[in-house]
C-alpha cells in the first residue's frame, strides 16, 4: 500500500500513543500500519504538517541524555535510588551491568534486550539497559519502539526510564508535555512486560534449560492498573510530575522511600510507576520524578483493543488502493497527481478531532476536508457529543431555525432555546445587525439577518 519503492516507516511510541488517544481513525490506523510517511504524504496533498522537532532541541536533548548516561549512569543510578529508595550501599563504580545491546536488525536488537533482561533477572544487581529494543503488536501490526533507558533494580524489578529535555522550574513541568510524557512512557510498560514474560523463559547464565514459566494470570492482572471506564486519554493526564507521584504501588512495586516487595516474576517485574528525568530549573543538571501511570496504561491497554486491525480496513477498500507517491529520480518528488493521491486517503475513513492537530502529519489534510463538508467534529469532540444526531453545521442551523429537527430531540430543542435568547439579547441590548444573528425559531434560513 506504501509502493513496492518506500521504505517502511516505523511505528514509534508517540505515534501509538496518538492512535490509542484515537482509536476510531482508520485511516491513521491503516497508514501507521502499512508503514506509510505521512508527512511525505501531507506535502504531496497540499497540507504540510506544521509542527515538529526543531534541530535545536534534537541536539539540545542528545547533550543531556548523554549527561544523564555518563560515567556507565551513575547519575542515574543515584536518581533512581533517591526517589525509589535504596536497599543496602550504593553501587561501586564498575558494579553496575551496562550490556551493549547492539544487533542487526530490529529483530536482533530485540532478542538481544531479552536475553539482557534474562541475566538481568537471574544474576541481580543493578542492571541499565540504554535503548532497548522492545516489540507490541498494535492491530495486527507489529511495532518496535525503544524507551530512553530501562532500569533493572536489585529485587529483580524494572523502570521505565524517559529522559525529556523541557525543563522542570520550581518543582513542576509543563503539564501538556508531562502528560505526552506519561502516555509515551505507559506503551513502553505495555511492550516491556510482554518482553519480560519472554525474558524470565530464556535460560540464565549456566543453566541448562528455560526458567519456569510464570503465573501469567497473576502477574499481569494488576488491580492497580485499572481504571474507571468513563477514563480517556485527555482526562489520564496529571497536572505536572509531582502530582503523579505516589507513596506506593501495588503488591512488589516499591514506592518512593519503601523497601521492595516480594519477589515477581513475568510481566510484573515492570513497574507502573516510571522515571522521569529532565533538566532542574533553567541548567542542564538532572532531575527526576516518579510518575504513576496506571491510568495511561488502562486507557492505553483498552483503546489499543478496540482498534480494528489492518487488514479489516485494507479488505474495506476499492481494488487496487494505493499510497506510493512514485518519487522522482531524486527520491523526494513525487510523480503521482494530487488527484489520485487525494481519492486513495479519502477512500479510508477519519476520524477528526482539532487535537489531531499537535499529533497527526495529516490532520491539516482531514481539518480541510472536514470544513469544507460542514462536519461538526472540526468544532470539537465536546461539540460532536452534544449535538447527537445533527452532524453538520448545516443541519444544526436549520435545527436552530425551526426547519428541520424533532423538537423532541434534546439536541434541537436546547438550540431553538438557544437563538431565541440569543435573539432576545440582542434585541435588546440594541445591537443586532444583519448578518449577525442566529434566525429565531420561525425565521428562514434565507432570511438577511441569518448567520
């Protein structure tokens, strides 16, 4: 679907966080899955995205990350203890296990990171595992994401560890980047505790045969992992890291300043509570703070269920659908008409929202095409949620005029009420001009004083 010539982009932890913060998008689903560029795609629809990483803050973030692993991660190390709490004396210069992870291939990279976690779990000690390799299938696709680091404590527990360059001034974050934060680093657990379930079956070092496979019921049904259904990703987020902290977790995840749990096996080795390191104040010195997040994992883990898997969306589609630009010579021009590329996105459905906007290349795409039809999601999920069945602008208008609409509908009912109070003060206050005003209930749509 992407062309027998492009390669295949790869999903990454944001990009699956913005899916499950929208699950019904097939078409971001359908394009994230086969692997598709979208921003190469946007530019060749006309609607380049408008945002992105700029080069500053790309070296800016690489200089502190490697502040943060110096000295095999000592400084890491030193957070870790501090905010988890540590049993018995710090790690002596040398004791801490730093395994090079490098492989061929994604799939290398992966199996190496599980066998790490296996001697990880079976020899104890501190163990960082810097850009690990792990894997989730994500609607029948697989993806390969790879966390800032991974902290395997003594007791045998991991740490998600994200290392962000926006600073923390006074204490508290920016709450947006938190929660992006926090949502990115909850599909990081998810990937982790399948690769740790692998992990604990590898034989340790000088074993003959696999470790016992674990309780997988017990371990992965974690009562704190659960959230309230009426949970979304928009409401999962903390206002800023300290407010995310928590005292303790559920049974075998240390709090900040507990001693830790028992012993666990599979999937709950990996805590919910993660790290989040970034710069203290306006300098480059690390700080760091626990960040709880079983709410994002709940939200997460369900809304990663309910996408429909890719080739259910491809089966919907017209014979012969295709997204291949057939780029120039110099791999960058692409050759197909606008036209064509245009019918090929608009034979899959969206599902627009104005938060695309900060997450999706192609949302100025979807943003357009949603004006020029009238949809009221362009207004809004909120919007969209009130007004039920009316789903255009247009047929809300003629609901408030009183031309069209069961005025038994709450809907219709709350908007006729609304142009006659709209139409009363305005009246009143002396102020209402043609061209202005909503058309009270009886007037005409035609009529010089609507919209």
């Amino acid at each position: 679907m992407r062309g027998p010539d492009a390669a295949p982009r790869p999903l990454d932890a944001r990009a699956l966080a913005a899916l499950a913060a929208n699950p019904g998008c097939r078409r971001r689903a359908l394009l994230d899955g086969a692997g598709v560029d979208k921003s190469a795609l946007a530019r060749a629809l006309g609607s380049p995205a408008g945002f992105g990483r700029s080069e500053f803050a790309f070296v800016r973030g690489n200089v502190f990350e490697a502040r943060v692993r110096a000295d095999d991660g000592a400084e890491l190390i030193r957070l870790l203890r501090e905010r988890f709490g540590g049993v018995g004396p710090a790690p002596e210069p040398g004791e801490v296990r730093v395994p090079d992870l490098s492989a061929p291939g994604p799939a290398g990279r992966t199996a190496r990171t599980r066998l790490a976690l296996a001697e990880a779990f079976a020899t104890g000690g501190w163990t960082l595992l810097f850009h690990p390799m792990v894997r989730l299938d994500v609607a029948g696709s697989p993806a390969t994401l790879e966390p800032d680091a991974v902290a395997v404590h003594p007791d045998g527990s991991c740490t998600v560890v994200e290392i962000k360059s926006f600073p923390v001034v006074d204490g508290s974050a920016d709450p947006a980047k938190v929660g992006a934060a926090a949502r990115q680093a909850a599909v990081y657990v998810l990937a982790l505790r399948e690769l740790a379930e692998e992990a604990d079956r590898e034989p340790g070092p000088g074993e003959a045969a696999a470790l016992p496979a674990p309780a997988r019921a017990a371990d992965t049904a974690h009562p704190a992992d659960t959230a309230h259904p009426a949970d979304t990703a928009d409401t999962a987020d903390a206002p800023h890291a300290a407010d995310q902290r928590r005292p303790g977790g559920p049974a075998g995840d240390s709090g900040p300043g507990e001693p830790p749990g028992p012993a666990r096996h599979g999937a709950g080795r990996v805590r919910s509570t993660v790290l989040l390191v970034c710069p203290r104040d306006f300098s480059n010195l690390p700080t760091a703070e626990p960040v709880d997040v079983r709410k994002q994992l709940a939200v997460t883990r369900r809304q990663l269920d309910r996408l429909t898997r890719v080739e259910d969306i491809a089966a919907a589609l017209p014979e012969g659908t295709t997204f291949d630009l057939r780029l120039a010579d110099d791999g960058r021009t692409p050759t197909r008409p606008a036209a064509e590329l245009t019918a090929a996105v608009e034979a899959v459905p969206a599902a627009y929202a104005p938060e695309c906007l900060a997450a999706c290349e192609l949302a100025f795409h979807c943003r357009a095409r949603s004006r020029e039809t009238g949809a009221v999601e362009a207004l809004g999920r909120g919007v969209r949620g009130e007004l039920g069945g009316l789903t255009t602008v247009e047929s809300v208008l003629e609901a408030a005029s009183g031309e069209h609409g069961d005025p038994a509908d709450p809907a219709v009912a709350a908007l006729r009420r609304a142009a006659a109070l709209r139409a009363e003060a305005l009246a009143a206050a002396g102020s209402a001009a043609p061209g202005t005003e909503l058309p009270a209930p009886g007037r005409g749509k035609g009529d010089s004083a609507c919209r």
